[in-house]
C-alpha cells in the first residue's frame, strides 16, 4: 500500500507537471493572445463544458437504466473538466494547444 502512495503522491503529480511544462515550452504569448483577441472558440467549449456536457450526460443516465452508482460516476465526470490528458490529446492531434489549456 505505501507504493501505492508513493504513486498517486509524487509520481503522478510529477509526471502531470511535466507534461504541462512540456506543452507549454510548445507555446508562446502570441497563442495565448489569439485565444483573447477571438474568444468565440473559447466561450463555445467553456460553454459546452460547464453547461451542454453536464446537460446531455444528465439526460442520458436518464433515458438509460443504469445502476445510481453508475449515473453518479457519469454525472461527475461530466462535471469535470479535461485536464491534462485533454491537452496532450490535442497536442498528438496538432490541434489548438493554447485554447486546450485556457479551457482547462
């Protein structure tokens, strides 16, 4: 069980940061400017993140006869956001890094 700590203490933390660190170095002040200067992309993913995912994954354990435990799960993490693998994503599908990361 210690191991384990060690893991999901330190490993995991660390190797999350350097992974942002690593997207980051990718970046420049410029690409955070063109998220400010066109916030359209911007409002329309926050909006489909905190609103229409929350929205359509309540609609869905709904509609579908799964277990509470189950519509619990789904609900939370619909609720979350991407986090640092959505950004890694988009990195490995040369897509709009410096949006990814203001989203998340």
């Amino acid at each position: 069980m210690a191991n384990m700590n060690i893991v999901t203490d330190v490993i995991l933390p660390l190797a999350l940061a350097f992974i942002m660190f690593v997207l980051g170095l990718g970046l420049t002040g410029a690409d955070f400017l063109r998220v400010i200067k066109q916030p359209r992309d911007f409002f329309v993913g926050a909006f489909s993140q905190i609103i229409l995912l929350p929205i359509i994954a309540f609609i869905l354990v709904k509609i579908w006869p799964i277990a509470p435990e189950l519509a619990i799960g789904v609900m939370i993490i619909a609720a979350a956001p991407g986090g640092v693998t959505s950004n890694l994503l988009t990195s490995f599908a040369k897509g709009d890094v410096a949006l990814s990361i203001s989203l998340t």
